[in-house]
C-alpha cells in the first residue's frame, strides 16, 4: 500500500483512519510515509469541538466525527478503512474531510467487496480520487 501511495506522484499529507478497524494500516501507513494520522470516529469519543457527519448504512444509520482542527485547507487527505463494501462509511469519510476544509486525495482499503459496487457508489469528485485495495472478492 505504501508503494502504490509513493507511486502517485504527489503524496498525502495525513491519512485519515477509519474506526476502528482503519486504525490499523491507516496508523501504519501514516508512520511509512511520514504524515500525520487522524482518527474519524464513531459519535461521542473525542473530546473538545467536532465536526460531524450523519450517515445511512444498509442496516441502519451511524455518525462519524473529527476534531474541528485536525484539518486545515492545504491538506490533501488519504481515507483509510478496512472493507470498501457499499460505499456508505467512504462517502461520509470523504464529506467529513471536506467539510473540514481538506481535500480528498484519495482512498485505500485492505479488501473491496466489488459485487456490492461501492466505488461506483462513492459521490461525484470522490469517484475520480486515486483509489487502492489489497484484496477483492468478485460475487
């Protein structure tokens, strides 16, 4: 993954993890390349002002949030999570991201379920970020 990031020509200047299972390549990759790492979590964990995103999954709804000053305007941000599945939680990360002030450079995941076609669900502008799995699974 760290490879694929250097390859881009230009790179992050943070990865954004997931909760919580993005923590954990996400907080890898940021020491691999040197940036910062940003935690998105659920509703209610960090402390002082947020900025939060309310969001549908399949099988009910769920937030994310980030610490109002974790971003600032020259940042371009890579999003990392474990499974890219339907496209929900990617989308809300992304909106967090922008809401915040930074750009979406792009997305990786460790696996990408393609038949649930979660990248062709990702909002407009997200869909053209740079985008990288380890692994799918093809129905």
């Amino acid at each position: 993954m760290t490879n694929w990031v250097r390859q881009q020509g230009s790179l992050p200047t943070a990865i954004a993890g997931i909760e919580s299972r993005g923590f954990l390549f996400g907080m890898a990759l940021a020491c691999a390349l040197d940036v910062p790492f940003i935690a998105l979590r659920k509703a209610g964990k960090l402390p002082g002002p947020v900025h939060r995103i309310e969001y549908d999954l399949e099988y009910g709804s769920a937030a994310l949030e980030c610490q109002r000053n974790a971003f600032n305007s020259n940042d371009r941000i890579l999003i990392h999570d474990d499974v890219l599945a339907t496209g929900g939680t990617a989308n809300a990360a992304g909106s967090l991201v922008e809401r915040s002030g930074a750009e979406v450079w792009g997305f990786s995941f460790v696996l990408e379920l393609t038949f649930l076609n979660g990248a062709k669900q990702l909002k407009p502008g997200f869909g053209q970020a740079l985008r990288q799995s380890l692994a799918s699974i093809e129905a």
